[in-house]
C-alpha cells in the first residue's frame, strides 16, 4: 500500500490517454546514451546481419538505402519513465532485411557503432514490430537520437532500440547486452513494467 | 520494490535546490553516481515517479541525500523542493545504475565534468572519495550559469585544503564573480585543455548534465584523443528530471 504524499495533487494525463504503468508522457525526445555519440560517416556505413561466425546479409548505405521502406507512426516508452506518443519514422522493417535469412535461431544480439549492445527474441524483430529507422519526422535522423540508422522496436522499452546499430547477430543462445548485464530487464515489456532484473 | 525513508533535513542550496535528507532504515548501501526513483501519490490514488541521483556518499547511518532542482513545468520537483517537510514519509526504489558509477577500488585518475545541477552524481563521487580515504587523482570542471548558481560552494571550497585535494575549476556561461578571468562562456577546447586531464594518462570521465552540454563535451573529450570507451555520460533534461 503506497504512503499518500501530503499535499500531492499531481497532473494526471487526459483519460483518454492509456500509458503503461509508471510511465508519464512528454513532448520533446529527451536523449539517453551512454558515452560519447558516434560519428558514423556514410562512406564506410555498414549493416551486417551474421549467426556469429558467417555473414549472412550484408549492406552498403546506398543498398540499404535501395531497399523498399515505409513509413510508420508508433508510441516510444523509455525506462527513465517518460512516453512519446505518436513519432513518425521511416525505416526498413526487419521483416525486409531478415526475408531471405534461414536460420534456426531464437535470439538476437545486435551491435552499435560505440559498441553498445542489446538482446532481444528474434521473434520480436518480426512481424512488422521492428524498423531500421533513418528519418524521425522528416528529417535525417539526428546522431544524437542514433543517426544515421537505429533499430526501433517500440513495443519494448527504447533501450532495446539500438542507435548507431552496425551488426545484428542471430544466435540460438541468449546473452546479456550492454544495460541488460547492468541491471536492467533481460525482455523490457513497457506494459508489464519490467524495469530491472527481478520484475 | 519500494523502500520508505523518512525527511530528516532540508537544506536550500540555491533559490531553486533543494537538498532533501533521507533516513531510509532498510537502505542496502550504495555506489556513487547512482540514482533512485522517487514515487508520490495522490490521495486518490494517482502516482507519479520520477529518477534523482543520489547526492551523498554511503554511510553506516542509512541516509540518503538527493539535490533537487526545482523545473518550473515539473510534476514532481515543486513538490519535493517546496511542499516537503521534516517528518514527511517517501516512497523510494533503488538504489538503481550499474555504469555511472565511480568505485573504490577504481585507482586510475577520475575527470568529472558537470554542467548545472549535473554536478550532484560527481559529487556523490567526490564525497565517496573522502569518505573511502581514496586517493585517486580527482579533477572536477564544473559548469554553472552564474556564481549564484554553484551548488555545494563551501563544501567544494574546502576540497583545495586536503593532503590530497581535488582540483576544482569553474566555468561560468552567463556571469562570473569579479575579476575572474575567463569572460563567460560555454565550456571550449582550450578550457578543456588547460585544465582536466590529458588523454594519454587514460583518466575515466564523467559528464553529466543537459544533453547539449553532453553532446558537446564528449565531443571536446573524443577530439581531444580521449577513448570513447573511457567517458561515461548521464544526460538529464527538463522531461527526464534526471539530477
């Protein structure tokens, strides 16, 4: 049972607006990273997907670029709390990227420029839930925000949406990525609240 | 799971922050640089939560402090900074971070590098310091709009005193005391130059405030031949109430 907060009132979101648990929504995109942006020049941009020892698919940007993509609007719920509503990209569905890749795999761990990393179900990659993303509301995606390209996975929370994403690798094991390994969920479900290791 | 610590002490450091005082009896410790989430609720049953880093070093006492800038368009902070008495109960959860975290048994040279109320996650690092009799070479470079502004003045003052001092320098973007002699300004390559610590000594960084301050200071630190894998940033805006 919570303690009442004397004199609290607080702002409540209009009722028509469903938010997971504990989240509160906001309109600007705050940045959350955790070192320095990687400058990513799109000379030497590279897209590789592998099962850990051989390439499977591989991309230049001008061939990830000649891809067919699409546009998509889709809510954003970080684990520091505040939900963007209604941000419209343009990516490469990960259905696209992974349509002739034949594997036996059930995990993807995926690799940034930086070196940051996250895991994450391969099926939750499929099934029009995932994007390489490279335009936020019509514009180039900003570095800061993980441009060139970042993964989007919304319906987990934006950690697992990798900026700066370089490499997906598709294993049968699942392993820890960067946050993942620090104490936070090994799955992220926004709606399920699960925030750290343990909920 | 969601601790109680009671209000024990409130102490303004500025016009617009605020150093609660926690007494938390079930507290497990913590490491410096991590934060807690803070939860309210309303009487009807209405919560909200927001992140604040810890701002004091652990101790055998279980408080615990958080230094707390009041957001004009906050949900949160005005009631922290101004409704909250001495006596008053809060919900924590934490303590939460596994990676801006500074830790005893780190010997290398620490550069922190803060801008406004991004100062207080270094600081928990600078007390750590103390209290575990470190002596690892500390050098703060601390970025605040106006002399009025600087958070913990006296306690950083009295830094440059010990047998082992931290080297504290300030930098000033809208007015700086009289006399000083950099004109205000943002944080700049030859400030980072002259005065943290060279790339070749392969000191661990530590920046922490608006995410423009941090864009901006990791990309002097990178150009300046620090390794990436070497900075560690926490980034904070209005929206996240990051402190």
């Amino acid at each position: 049972m919570a303690i009442i907060s004397r004199g609290f009132s607080g702002r409540r979101a209009a009722a028509d607006v469903k938010l997971p648990p504990g989240q509160y929504l906001t309109t600007d995109f705050p940045v959350l990273s955790a070192g320095p942006t990687p400058s990513v020049p799109l000379d030497s941009w590279q897209l590789t997907i592998d099962d850990g020892s051989r390439v499977l698919r591989k991309w230049d940007w001008k061939s990830f670029r000649e891809l067919s993509s699409e546009s998509f609007t889709v809510d954003l719920h970080c684990v520091t709390r505040w939900s963007k509503f209604g941000t419209s990209w343009e990516g490469v569905s990960l259905d696209t990227l992974l349509a002739e890749v034949k594997t036996d795999a059930s995990y993807a761990f995926v690799h940034s420029y930086g070196d940051y990393t996250t895991n994450l179900p391969l099926k939750d990659l499929l099934n029009k839930q995932a994007w390489i993303a490279f335009r936020f509301d019509g514009e180039n995606l900003a570095p800061e925000h993980g441009g060139p390209a970042r993964l989007l996975v919304p319906h987990l929370y934006l950690w697992k949406s990798a900026k700066w994403v370089r490499r997906i690798t598709l294993t049968r094991e699942d392993k820890p990525g960067f946050w993942e390994g620090l104490g936070y969920h090994n799955y992220g479900d926004p709606w399920r609240e699960q925030r750290y290791w343990g909920e | 799971m969601w601790r109680v610590g009671t209000v024990v002490a409130l102490h303004d450091e500025t016009a617009i922050v605020r150093t609660i005082r926690l007494k938390v009896p079930d507290w497990p410790s913590h490491v410096a640089g991590q934060h807690v989430d803070v939860r309210l609720t309303a009487s009807d049953g209405y919560s909200a939560v927001r992140s604040y880093s810890i701002a004091s070093a652990p101790n055998s006492e279980n408080y615990v402090e958080l230094t707390i800038e009041r957001l004009p368009e906050g949900e949160v902070s005005p009631y922290l900074t101004q409704e909250v008495a001495v006596g008053d109960r809060l919900e924590l959860r934490g303590p939460i971070g596994g990676w801006f975290v500074w830790r005893r048994c780190q010997t290398e040279p620490v550069q922190l590098i803060g801008g406004g109320s991004g100062i207080v996650p270094l600081m928990a690092m600078i007390r750590s310091r103390s209290v575990w009799r470190s002596t690892a070479p500390f050098r703060l470079l601390y970025s605040a709009r106006e002399p009025s502004a600087v958070l913990y003045q006296d306690e950083l003052h009295a830094l440059s005193g010990h047998d082992c001092p931290v080297t504290v320098t300030y930098a000033y973007t809208r007015a700086t005391p009289k006399g000083w002699p950099r004109p205000p300004g943002r944080v700049d390559a030859s400030l980072i130059a002259n005065t943290t610590w060279p790339a070749n000594l392969a000191a661990t960084s530590y920046v922490c405030g608006s995410t423009s301050f941090v864009e901006s200071i990791a990309g002097l630190l990178t150009a300046s031949g620090h390794e990436p894998d070497k900075i560690r940033t926490e980034r904070f805006g209005p929206t996240g109430e990051r402190k």
